[in-house]
C-alpha cells in the first residue's frame, strides 16, 4: 500500500499541473515516506531513525509554508494588475 501510494505521489508530482498540485504530491510523497519510516521502527523496535523522522516533518511542514507563501504573492501581484 505504501508503494502504490508513493508511485500515486509521483504522478500527480510529475504531471502537475500547477505549483499546489505538484506541493500536494511532494507532501504525499514525504507523508508516505514518514509512514513508512514509522512502521520499520515500530515493527523492529528500535528509535534509530527518529531524528530523520523528525527532519523529514519539519522539511514536509517549511516546503508547504514556503510555498503557501509564493502562492499567495503571486495571487496578490495579479489581482493587483
């Protein structure tokens, strides 16, 4: 399941078409990859790979802000036009 949605993540990465659809997909994508993360650790109980868990969500959480923040300026600028 984690594979289909990974590979799922990736269409709607590469076939867009807009900057949001292509942010949705890439927070899928490392969505996923968190899941997958998660589930190795809990099945192997250990915590080795915590700390790229928690990157991988802070990099997830400062992708879409950033491009939260692009999206609104450029509404902003053609609206203004």
């Amino acid at each position: 399941m984690f594979a289909a949605a990974a590979v799922l993540a990736l269409i709607r990465i590469v076939r867009g078409p807009s900057i949001v659809d292509r942010m949705a997909g890439s927070d899928t994508l490392l969505t996923v990859l968190i899941c997958v993360l998660a589930s190795e650790m809990a099945l192997n109980g250990h915590l080795n790979t915590l700390p790229l868990l928690i990157a991988l969500a802070m990099t997830a959480s400062i992708g879409t802000l950033a491009v939260a923040r692009f999206v609104s300026r450029v509404r902003r600028q053609s609206d203004e036009r």
